[in-house]
C-alpha cells in the first residue's frame, strides 16, 4: 500500500472511532442511558467480558456500575439488571414493559420468532395461553403427570442397576429420563433409551446446549391473525423438547455432582427418605412437605449451579424510563439471575454449597423469594410445576435405591462449570451408582 493510502486509511479510522465515542458520550451525557464501561468501536465491550465466565464478569461490573448497566455485545447494546430489586421491578411489577424476547442471534435463525420461547406480541400470546392449557389437561400438576414420572423414575432404576456398580457417565441416563416425560405428554409414549432416533436426538439437545453454553385439538384457520400454523405448533413442540429436556437432566447431573463432593449431604437424604418414604413403596409428591432437608438440598443445588444464569434475554418495545434512566426502544435486557441466587443478604456465603440457606433454625423448608432459576413475571418458565416434580421424584427415587460414589476424593471433585455463559454446564465426570 501506498504512504499516502495507509495515512487515509489511518485518518479514516481515527476518525470513525471519535465520531463513535462523542456519540456514545452525548448519549450518556444525557442521562438517558445506563452507566457502563467504555466500548471499542465494531467490538463493544468485548475485550471486557470473560465469555466463558459471563455471569463472574457481569456480578464484577453489577458492583462496579449498579444495579442497571449498559454493555455492547459487538454492536449490539443491551442492558442488564442486578440484584433482586431491579429484576423484581422489571420484570414481576412492571412486567408488560418488559415481557417481549430480546434478540439472540443463534436462536433467532433456528426459531425465526416462532414457538413459544422466541415469539413476540400476539403470537406468543395465544401460544403460551394454548401451551400451558395443553400442558394441564395432559396432567401437569396432577396425579396423572405424577404417575408418568414415578413410571420414568423406575426404567432410570433399571438403566442404574444395569451398571452393576461399574463407573458410567450419568449424561445418557438422565437425558432420556427427562425427554421421556415430555414424548408421553405430546407424543403419548415413551422410548427406550437404546433407540438409535431417540439418543441421536438427545446428542442434539445436549450439542445445542453447549453450543448455546394425540392430537393437538381442532386448529381452525381464523384469518391472519390466527397464529396456530403447522409450523408454529411443530417450534412449539421442539421448545418443550429443548427445555424440558436439557435443563432438567443438566440439573440433574450436576444436584449428582455436588452430592459426590459431599457424601454427608448426600447420607442425609437418605436418612430422610428411609425415615418418610421407607423402602416398600416409591416416593411421590405428598411425601415432599414431610422432606424438609431434601427439599432444601434440591433447592440449593438449583440456586448454586444457577443453571441459566442471564436468563433468557427480554426487550423493550418502547423508550422505556427506569429507575433514574431511559432505555431506549429494542434494546435487549439481560436479568442477571445469578446475582438473585447468590445475593449474600439472603443467603449468607452464598459460593457455598449449604443446604441450610433453605432452612429455618427449627429445620423446617424456608421459602425465598429471591430463588429465580426459573426466572420471573410474565415470562417464567411455562414449565415450571413439571421440572419441580421431575426434580424431586427422580433425585428420591435414585437416592432410595443407590448411594453414588465418585471415582475420586470428593475434595478433589470440581464444581466449577465446564461452560458458562447462557447456560452453566457441569465437568464431565463419572460415578458408580452402589445399591443400598
């Protein structure tokens, strides 16, 4: 290149990058945006965020900024919320303000806005309206959805026993568990976890969160507003699948991994269940008021793996004044949940792993309102009473059979995630599953 086309192309730069920064700075001068660290030009705040420690980052810069602050994903600017009283007010007092999905690039191209996790407006109206319906006449919270489970819960006791106490990867045990319950709710049946379509299918799901860290009834056409299209139905079907699939068996296998790290908490759940449930009949739900510790242990591991910790991103649709500032409209909002689940006012030591943030003194279950891993509002998980259930039957019914041991010492057993930033995925890791 030529001396005097590398000056232009330099002279060109520099001048891009201060057009950019008196921008920024005229914005915030205003006082209309959140308060935030500098961004770069094309690379926003890239260089600034541990991507694969995001929630650690973002928990830095809550304390730093505030409870609302303003990042640049790339481009792309977003603002996140810290702590209870920020989320809270968002999302659960003012939440029609902030109830649409914010973008996310990698599942923006797959759903295309439909279904019911990425839809907007009316759309995910009348599909969340029509999905939780669905869901509570096929039994969600009923006995029936009960039994379906408990049903799960022994072919899982057959695949454990099938170890015959050798080292296996809980990853493909749990996974199918957690789908089949899913399958018998839109599919009416389930499938053996050697079926080649049905585990090629959990690989997928278990990729795609890595990557990402009978009938349905008369579907009368009502005109361009009707919003029960094929393919509509068919994204709505594969967010169940995604999310009754994934999050469940994740939390699963890392409630598994903590357990290894502390046998004592693991040995005082079985105490529990020998004393409430015995070993003549398999737990069920009635049994849960009578658990206090195990629904503690359960509880806490929930909120220590903070499994997706920003959950998934809202939106604005509107110049929407908050607190002191002015978000403007479509910019995408980010609930940092994980700085909910370890707000150390609530729960004290909260890196800790201490089912006793769940306890009162007396050691009856205490109840928190800051314990989020389903988000909140408008938008928390449709499934919410299913994972509750799948989480308990199938931690007592495995812990009532088995004691589950590592292959290492449990001081050398790390709980650090092996990804985090959408989602906080578990080391891989082995155990050996000893009948009782």
């Amino acid at each position: 290149m030529e001396p005097l086309g590398a000056v232009s192309v330099f002279l060109a730069i520099c001048i891009s990058c201060l057009v950019f920064l008196a921008a920024w700075r005229s914005t915030w001068a205003k006082g209309k945006l959140p308060p935030g660290p500098a961004p770069l030009p094309i690379l926003g705040n890239a260089l600034q965020l541990k991507i694969n420690h995001l929630s650690q980052t973002l928990q830095e810069l809550g304390e730093k900024y505030g409870p609302v602050f303003t990042l640049h994903f790339g481009a792309e600017r977003v603002v996140v919320l810290h702590g209870y009283e920020a989320i809270k007010e968002a999302l659960i007092d003012r939440g029609e303000e902030f109830v649409a999905r914010g973008r996310l690039p990698l599942a923006d191209k797959f759903s295309q806005g439909q279904g019911i996790l990425f839809s907007n407006g009316e759309r995910w109206k009348q599909l969340r309206r029509f999905t939780l319906t669905t869901l509570r006449n096929f039994g969600m919270g009923k006995k029936s959805i009960e039994e379906r489970i408990q049903e799960e819960a022994r072919y899982l006791l057959e695949k454990f026993q099938d170890t015959k106490g050798r080292p296996f990867e809980p990853t493909f045990l749990l996974s199918p568990a957690s789908s089949n319950i899913i399958c018998s709710i839109v599919f009416g049946t389930r499938y053996e976890y050697n079926n080649k379509k049905f585990m090629t299918l959990m690989n997928y799901f278990d990729d795609n969160f890595q990557v990402f860290s009978s009938p349905w009834g008369q579907e009368k056409h009502n005109g361009s507003s009707s919003e029960f299209t094929i393919d509509n139905l068919v994204m709505c079907a594969a967010d169940l699948f995604a999310a009754g699939t994934e999050t469940t068996s994740s939390t699963l296998r890392y409630g598994f991994l903590i357990l290894l790290k502390y046998p004592a908490i693991q040995g005082k759940v079985q105490e529990e269940i020998d004393r409430v449930v015995g070993q003549a009949r398999p737990p069920c739900m009635v049994d849960r008021g009578q658990m206090p510790y195990t629904d503690a242990v359960i509880h806490e591991i929930q909120r220590f793996i903070s499994l997706i910790p920003l959950s998934l991103p809202h939106a604005v649709l509107r110049d929407t004044p908050f607190r002191q500032y002015i978000i403007p409209k479509g910019t995408t909002v980010f609930p940092n949940l994980s700085s909910v689940l370890y707000d150390c006012r609530e729960f004290p030591n909260p890196r800790e792993f201490d089912p006793r943030h769940f306890l009162h003194e007396d050691g009856r279950f205490r109840k928190s309102d800051f314990f989020m891993p389903f988000s909140a509002g408008k938008r928390i998980c449709a499934g919410e009473g299913l994972a509750r259930m799948e989480l308990f039957l199938f931690f007592t019914t495995i812990l009532q059979s088995f004691t589950l041991k590592p292959l290492v010492h449990p001081k050398d057993i790390d709980l650090t995630p092996q990804f985090s930033s959408i989602g906080n995925m578990p080391q891989s890791y082995q155990l050996c599953a000893l009948p009782r």
